[in-house]
C-alpha cells in the first residue's frame, strides 16, 4: 500500500487521538512508517468482538446470580480470558481451574489459592470473595 493509500477513517482510535502505526511504501519505493486515524472495516470488527465480550460477561454475571458460576468465570471473561491463559498465569492446572466455576467448590477454595486467582485478576482476596454481579 502506497503512503497516500493508508485509511484515515475516523474510527474510534481518532475520537481518543490514539494513531495507529502502519507500514506503507513512499515515492521511492522503499517501506516506512505512516500514522493511520483508523480504518472503518477494522473498526466495525474490533466493535462486534467488544459487543461479544460484553454479552459474554454480562451473561457470566447471571449465571452468576442464579448460582451456576462462581466469581471467578467473570473476572475471567472480564479480563479477556480463556481457561487455558488464566490456568497458565495463576499456576493452577486447567482442569481445578474449570472446578473452581463451581460456586460450591470456590467457597471452599483456600486463601491461598483465591489469592493466585486475585493476583491474576489484580484485586484483593475479599473483593473475589464478596464479588455481586449487580
């Protein structure tokens, strides 16, 4: 792609005045580096997977609420998370890391091991504990 070609779309990047760093080729015919404002299409993307997650957390917050998950299914997905990147970064084997969705076994989870969890999630301990989905 050509300097003159780079998008500058006002997408959400430009409304925050955040530039995205792109590689474009000038007159000469050599790379460089141009600063885009955004591109629509890529934007309209990053827009449904945020749409995604948030339907995600919000319906993790009422299985929550009817006592299906407990509290750390929604840190996770509100972190970004799959079972296999929170069970790497807490230290705790995937397969304890799915039991630990269960509201019976996380109640009886040691501090210990609520403090990896809270660690990762970068909250207290007691914030994990007393966690209500509102």
């Amino acid at each position: 792609m050509k300097k003159e070609q780079v998008p500058q779309d006002n997408s959400g990047l430009a409304k925050k005045n955040i530039h995205e760093l792109c590689y474009a080729v000038d007159e000469n015919g050599n790379y460089t580096t141009v600063q885009s404002s955004g591109w629509d299409v890529k934007a309209s993307a990053l827009d449904e997977s945020m749409q995604l997650i948030e339907e995600r957390v919000n319906q993790t917050k009422k299985e929550i609420s009817e006592g299906k998950l407990s509290p750390i299914a929604y840190f996770m997905e509100l972190h970004r998370m799959d079972l296999q990147i929170l069970a790497s970064y807490a230290g705790i084997h995937r397969w304890f890391v799915k039991r630990h969705f269960s509201p019976k076994r996380f109640q009886k989870l040691s501090d210990k091991t609520l403090k990896k969890y809270a660690d990762v999630f970068e909250i207290s301990i007691e914030e994990l504990k007393k966690f209500k989905p509102n």
